[in-house]
C-alpha cells in the first residue's frame, strides 16, 4: 500500500514538473518573438521561393540606405537636386508681449499656424520607391535645402533665427562628430554583418571596432581630449564600413535603424530649436538685473529726497500749445533718456521742445526723479502716471498698455522657383493711446514717439505739415496691405488695398481726434470684437487700425527708417540719411542681443558716467 502510494506521488510529481517546464517555455517564447521582430531577425530566414524579387529588393533596399547615409555623413558626396515649385499662402504669425497669433491669410478659412501653409513638394522623378509585401509604399524624401529651411524656422520663430544665423559657431570638434556619424552607421550594419557565416572576421573586426569608439567617446567629449591614435581607428572603422557595404545584404534591419537615427536626430534637433527660441524670447522680455536695480534704486532715492518741485517757467510750458510736445509711452529710464536726448541733440530750438513721458505707477517715481535730476539743455520734460488718468470704470485698460507690436511675414515676390518672404514687426497703438485727448485737454496738436526710437534730425518739420483733416500722420508700410489680412480682420474690414501703418513717430491732430470722437469708436469696435470671442490683446489691436481707416496722413519714408531691432542687411547709407531711426523687432539696443552695429549709433546719446549707472553697473 505504501509502495502504491508512492509510486502514484512521484508519477504525479513528475507531471507538475513537465507541466511547469512547458509554461516556462511557453512564457521565455512569448518574450522572445516579439524581441526577433524588434531586432529585425526574422529578416534572416529566407523563403527559398522567388530568389529574383528578393535580390531585386535588396538592390532597391540599398539605394534607400545610400539615400539615408547621404544625410548622416558630411564627407559623402552630395547631388543637389533642383526645388519644385511651391505654392505658398502669405502668412502672418503676430508675436507680442502674449501668445503669438498665426494667421492664415487666404479669406474664409480657419486660423492655422503659418507652417502649415507651406505645401510639401512632391518627390522627385528618380526617388526611390520602397515595395514590400507586409508594408504600405513608403517615400524617401530628399533634405530641404538649406534657405528653405531659413525661410520655414523664421515663419516659425521670427528674429531669432536671424540671430542665430549671426551669432552661428564654427563647429570645433569635427572628429569626434565624425567618429559618432561612424559609430552610428557601423552599429546598423552589424547586425546584418554578424548574420552571415561567411563574414565571422569582418563581424568580428567590426565588433571591436564599434567598442573602440565607444570607449572613446564614453571618455571625452572635445577633440582636444582624443587619444592620440583616433586618426588611425578612424580610418579602421571607414574601411571597415566601405567593406560592409560592399556586401549584397537584406537591408530592411539597416534601414531601419537608419530610419531610427534619422528620427532621433530630426526630434532633438527640433527640440533644440524651440528651446533656444523659448530662452532668445525669454531674454528679450525679461528686464536685465542692472536695469531693475536701476529702477530700484531711483525709486529708493525719490523717497529719500522728499518732493520734486518744478520751477514755475517750466509748468507753464506744459500746457503751452505753441510749443514742440513730444508724447513718450515708456516704462525703461534709458530708452526714453535716449530718446529725448537724441531729439533735443538734434533740434535747432531746444526751448521749444517739451516732453510728456507717459509711465505706469511702477515706475512713476524712479522716472519723475531720473528727468528731475538729469537736464536736456532747454527742453522741459513732465513724467505722468498714465494710471491717474484713466477712470476706474475701464476695467482692462486700467493699466499702461504700451505700443504693440507683431511680427508680420509676408510674401514680397511672387517667383515659381523661389519662395521670398519678408518679416516686419509693426507697431501699433494700444489702448493707453486712446486716452490722449484727456490727458492733453489743453494741446491741439503731440507728436507720438515711441521709446525705441532714436533721432538723427531736426523734428520741427513735422509741425508745419498740413494733414488735409487726417488725425494721424504715419510712416506706411504698403508692402503689406491690409486686404492681405483679410482672415485676420473678417468681415470688419473697410478698404483692403490701404496701406499698414506704423506706430513709432506719429503726428496726432487732437482738434481733429476729439471732433471725430475716435477714442469712443475704438471703444466700441473693442467692445464688438471681444463678444465675438476675439482675445482683448488682439481685438486691442484690430480696433486700433479699423479706428484710423482712412483717417491716416502717409508721411514721407524718410521721416523714419524701421528695422533696426530685426534687420541685419540695413545699408549704412539709408542708416546716415533717415531723419529717426527705429528700433523695431526683438534686439533692442538697450538689450545684450541687440545688433552691435545700430547699437553703437543708440549708445552714442547715453550718458555712462552718470553715478546711478556706476552704481548697478548698467553696461548695454
């Protein structure tokens, strides 16, 4: 009974184990199936059928990895292939001190980002196709060109791709670049390589070659830092390759893990881009740590000296309406010191001119005691907080708002082999502009500047002009029609061919402003465009140039010469001959990214040795 008993146990001991060793096996192929297709092993066996479609394919297969090689080495010989013609919608990618708006131009459709409007080309008569029985047809695509790529990242990103372009570094570590690029293309081919019996010693050398450079460049990072036999294992490795190559392979693992580099690659590189474009906008809205201890320390100074008392001269011309008055909106003490210190530079009659800085409570006092304490020969200058004049029932506008601006690209030519584009950044007045005729009840007749502006000439021109009843004199820019910016302003737009305007230097009649009652039909266009669900900041903007339709008195281009915040290709000559420069764009010159050669011309008017400057080591 007992000898029965345990026969029985050890047969059904037995079972349990088989039982256990088939689930563990069931389990280990389970993993390892989908690990052969992942790797591309399955690839190795062949059918023995149809040995000429598959010799075809793999002759077809290596063009695709030639192509892809093409793209990864910078040695290789490259064929340059002709564009195709592109068709293009202009676009309009708006970037202020909020979201950007992307704006598609062509009336009637949707707002869609401005990349999207470029249409792909389609490929090439010699592109290879790749065929394959478990996959769709798939297309290699060639590499954009090089200005396409300029023209699709400024569409994008504006300036800063300008500056990038500039400020671009001579790359100094080329060997260890070309010794990844080899790393790379040696780790796709060797799994082919190792699959073939008859090539054990190319995999073998191949093997080590790829640890080489592993423990090389898991070592250093610089070509200051390679071992002194890198050239040597360099040019191992290359032979190594061109070897591989030489080799009628299944290419569908090689291709794939060249697909797999190039994703990669595409991926950060793209990720690069938006976060430099991210940190370049970030350095152009945040104020620089000398300028804010600046602020603080004319704040701090005002309160230590007590109550600033103009003489009483200077107050009568504050309201004198035979004088030259200069409207500022500004929150930055150097640019609008710039500013009224290259305009009063320039000016025949200094006594004439009086200033009227326009700031918010912030920087009210730091302003009021910088204009007290720093004199422009025979100039009077009067710092205004914005904010006492603005009634309290203007919920949104209670604040300073100041001028606008937007990025604009547009299409300049229209050429079938060529896409050309241009970016401008207009300015616009914000809302803070509508409350003029309040703030100056007294005055008939401002001049509105902008604080990046810079003077090179005498002004008083601008107050024997005859405007014919227009309210605003301005520089146009009829490069860029408003009709061209039909989706932007729907079904409010009044007359398409009229040219953009600019803000910047503007000549305002208040007679004729407070007749037409145009801060009341700003208000309402406002009013209007937010209830149809338009953002405050760009229905702001909108009712801005739908308020001064056909109310805008074009001023001579020389007046102004825009660009000098954005454009590096400014001829010195258009430079020495405007009237006022303007500053317009990202790279300001009171800013580390503002261009070297308009900023000279900036700092010229800035006074260094002033002992608050010294003092918080303000250096731009």
């Amino acid at each position: 009974m007992k000898g029965g008993v345990s026969s029985y146990q050890i047969s059904t001991k037995r079972r349990w184990k088989g039982f256990v060793i088939a689930v563990l096996g069931l389990v280990i192929l389970s993993m390892l199936v989908p690990l052969v297709f992942l790797l591309g092993f399955h690839n190795g066996f062949h059918s023995s059928g149809f040995p000429s479609e598959q010799s075809s394919m793999s002759r077809n297969q290596s063009g695709h990895i030639e192509e892809i090689i093409d793209r990864l080495v910078p040695s290789k010989e490259r064929i340059n292939i002709p564009p195709k013609e592109v068709p293009v919608r202009d676009g309009l990618n708006a970037s202020s001190s909020t979201k950007p708006l992307h704006i598609d131009q062509q009336q009637g459709s949707l707002a869609k980002p401005a990349e999207d409007h470029v249409h792909k080309p389609s490929p090439p008569s010699h592109v290879t196709y790749k065929v394959n029985v478990s996959t769709p047809v798939e297309v290699i695509h060639p590499p954009k060109t090089a200005d396409e790529s300029e023209t699709l990242c400024e569409l994008r990103f504006g300036s800063y791709c300008l500056w990038r372009r500039e400020y671009k570094e001579v790359m100094i570590d080329s060997m260890v670049k070309k010794m990844k690029d080899r790393l790379f293309v040696a780790r796709a081919y060797f799994p082919s390589i190792a699959k073939l019996p008859a090539h054990e010693k190319l995999s073998r050398e191949m093997k080590q070659n790829i640890q080489d450079f592993e423990r090389i460049l898991s070592e250093t990072t610089t070509d200051a830092d390679l071992p002194s036999h890198t050239e040597e294992k360099l040019q191992k490795m290359e032979a190594v390759i061109a070897r591989a190559k030489s080799i009628h392979l299944d290419y569908n693992n090689v291709e794939k893990k060249f697909r797999q580099l190039v994703d990669l690659t595409e991926d950060e590189a793209n990720f690069h881009t938006k976060q430099s474009a991210f940190l370049y906008q970030l350095a152009v809205q945040t104020m620089p740590k000398s300028l804010h201890c600046l602020s603080m320390r004319l704040t701090v100074e005002y309160f230590n000296k007590g109550s600033l008392e103009y003489e009483a001269s200077t107050l009568e011309k504050f309201n004198d309406p035979k004088l030259y008055h200069y409207v500022v909106f500004s929150t930055k003490i150097l640019a609008s010191s710039v500013l009224i210190n290259s305009t009063v530079a320039n000016a025949k009659e200094s006594k004439k001119l009086v200033f009227h800085v326009l700031t918010d409570r912030e920087n009210y006092y730091s302003m009021k005691l910088w204009f007290f304490q720093n004199t422009f020969k025979e100039s009077a200058v009067q710092v205004l907080n914005v904010e006492d004049y603005i009634p309290a029932s203007y919920n949104k506008m209670a604040g300073l708002s100041l001028p606008e601006e937007f990025r604009v690209t547009f299409q300049v030519a229209q050429k079938l082999t060529k896409m050309q584009y241009k970016t401008e950044y207009v300015s616009l007045f914000s809302h803070s502009h509508y409350f003029l005729p309040e703030i100056f009840k007294k005055l008939d007749k401002i001049v509105v500047l902008d604080d990046d502006m810079l003077v090179q000439q005498d002004l008083s021109p601008l107050w024997n002009i005859k405007m014919g009843r227009k309210v605003n004199g301005a520089v146009e820019m009829c490069a860029l029609r408003l009709g061209q910016l039909g989706n932007y302003f729907g079904r409010n737009i009044f007359n398409g061919k009229s040219c953009a305007w600019m803000s910047g230097l503007n000549v305002i009649d208040l007679a004729r402003w407070r007749e037409l009652n145009l801060s009341e039909t700003f208000r309402k266009l406002l009013h209007e465009l937010e209830a149809e669900g338009t953002q405050y900041e760009a229905a702001a903007s909108r009712a801005s140039l739908l308020t001064f339709q056909d109310q805008v008195y074009a001023l001579d281009d020389s007046w102004v010469l825009s660009g000098l915040g954005h454009d590096y290709e400014l001829s010195i000559q258009a430079i020495k001959n405007a009237k006022a420069l303007h500053y317009n764009g990202n790279m300001k010159p009171w800013l580390e990214l503002g261009i070297p050669k308009y900023k000279s011309l900036w700092l010229r008017y800035l006074n260094r040795e002033d002992l608050y400057l010294s003092e918080c080591n303000v250096n731009p």
